[in-house]
C-alpha cells in the first residue's frame, strides 16, 4: 500500500515505522530538524517491543510531492488537524482513507469540513511513545493497538485493505462494529488521565491511588458519560469500571502526552479534551463542572505555552 503518515512523532513515526518495516510504502510528512534527520539518518524507534531502523525512510515537507495515496494517516496534535487538513488534500483521490488517530472526537469532523466526508475515517490508537530526538522515537510502553472505521460503520474494502497491512506489520489492529462507541471509550481514558493527571502534575501510580483523586476520576468520567448519552452516543454500561480498571492496569509511573506537554511549558490538547467535554456539555445542556474548573485552571499556562499571555518576573 502507498500510505502518507502526516505528523511523524511518537504515534505517526511508530505506527508509520512499522508498516514500512513490514514493506509498505511509505512516506512521512514531518518538518524542521526531524525532517532533515528522517532524511539524512532514517527513522529510528527503540520499543519495548523490538528497536528498528528505517534507512532509508522516506520523509517530505511537502505533501504535492508525494502525490494520491491509498491511506493517509493524520497523526499531528488534536489543535493542529484544522491548519493541515488543507495540505493533506494533494494527498487524497477517490479511494483514499483520511485516518484521524487524535485524542479527542471533534478530529474527523474538522477533516470532512475541508476534505468532504467520503475520505474521512474515524481512528483510535494507544501506546506511550515520544520524539527522543530528531530522527528517533521512542516507544516507552504499553501494547500498541490501532483501531478504524468508517464513520457510517459500513465494511469497506479499504479499510481491510489497510487492517491486513496492520496485520502484516504485526501491530494489533481492529475495525470495530461502532467507530463512535470506540472514539467516545478512549475520550474517556485519555481526558481523564490528561485532566487530572496535568491538574495534579503526578504520575498515574499517584493520583488513581489517593482517595481524593481517585473519587474526582470517577466524576470526570460520570460528566463524560453524561455528555455521550446527549448527544445519543451508545457507550456499554459498564463504561466507568472498563475505564477505571484500565487505569490502573498501566504503569503506575505513566503519564500521557497532554500532561506532559503542560507540565513542560508546550502547547497541548487542553482545548480538544477538557475544552471539548465543556464546549460539548454547553451544546447538549448537560453541566460538567469538574472539567470547567479543571480548564479554567490550566488554561493560565496554555495561554503561556501559545505565546498569549506572559506571567510577570
């Protein structure tokens, strides 16, 4: 398959860094220092699963030189789809699938708004990875997996297509029955771990095991589960113990990419995971007071990260 990796950082580089091992075609999209060393050295990834060396790995700026692929795989940051759905469309022909993997639910809607829905496909994924350096990414831990489906639910043809390559690259991989049940099960997750465990500036072993914390995840979960309901997402019933027993199923010195980027002064997905529970409450009419307090409490240092506001001293 010819499959375009958009954003080639701690999932896209993983998850694209696979496929080409496995044979696939494929090229990365990347910018800056990180371009230059995909370039010049290949993609490199140390995993708890096996190290491996792409060399050479094919990598551009420039999306108009890589021309119609079979599968393009958005894996920029969450507040970053809008400004790149634009260059992904040199990208896309008739036959393509658009695969959004970004936290959050809002991601596959800001893409069909550029790209139209046809291409669009709706895509989770999981593993703990980052940029080590230029060129180099490092899977940390966790199983990776990936899952997609298109936003209708329909099997596809495509999307088999590019599920067998999964398979091929050895990377646990599914099309789930419901794509919106899927998307709304990792929101779950991945807004409570980044809510509270930025809020708290501790590690997942921490905030899951003190009472006072622990009582504030099953909060954060109960308005997200309330939110969904509104807006007729089908969630199973036991969406709060499924989503608890995962976290504390991880490595108690985990934490995830939102909090991390906070903690370190970087822009995040603030906007995209708690923003998104509190802006999707207000249209749905349910009241989601833990994710107010916690955006209004780290949006102070979001506004810092984007150059917006200085602090004084």
């Amino acid at each position: 398959m010819r499959i375009a990796v958009f954003g080639a950082g701690g999932v896209g580089g993983y998850f694209g860094g696979r496929l080409a091992q496995a044979g696939e075609e494929v090229t990365f999209i990347a910018r800056g220092t990180h371009l230059h060393a995909l370039q010049t050295q290949g993609l490199r990834v140390d995993s708890v699963r096996g190290d491996f060396v792409i060399q050479p790995a094919q990598a551009t700026d420039d999306p108009r030189q890589v021309g119609i692929v079979d599968t393009v795989l958005v894996a920029v940051k969450t507040w970053q789809v809008p400004e790149v759905a634009e260059a992904i469309r040199p990208l896309v022909g008739p036959a393509t699938c658009v695969v959004s993997l970004q936290n959050g639910v809002e991601a596959p809607e800001q893409l069909a708004a550029v790209l139209g829905a046809a291409p669009v496909v709706g895509g989770v994924c999981g593993l703990v990875s980052f940029i080590a350096a230029p060129g180099h990414i490092r899977h940390a831990s966790a199983e990776p997996f990936i899952k997609f489906g298109e936003l209708d639910n329909r099997p596809s043809a495509r999307l088999e297509h590019l599920r067998q390559a999964f398979v091929r690259a050895r990377v646990t991989v599914d099309i789930p029955s419901n794509i919106q049940t899927a998307l709304w099960m990792k929101f779950l997750f991945i807004t409570l771990c980044s809510g509270i465990g930025a809020l708290a500036r501790a590690p997942m072993g921490i905030w899951r095991s003190l009472p006072e914390t622990r009582r504030m995840s099953e909060q954060a979960i109960h308005e997200v589960l309330a939110v969904a309901q509104a807006r007729g997402i089908v969630l199973p019933a036991d969406a709060l113990h499924t989503t608890m027993a995962l976290v504390d199923s991880v490595a108690p010195e985990a934490t995830v990419s939102m909090q991390r980027d906070i903690m370190a002064g970087y822009p995040s997905e603030l906007d995209a995971q708690i923003g998104a529970v509190v802006r999707l409450g207000q249209v749905t009419g349910v009241a989601t007071p833990l994710h107010a307090f916690i955006y209004g409490s780290l949006l102070p240092l979001e506004l810092r990260a984007r150059g917006q506001v200085q602090f004084p001293g």
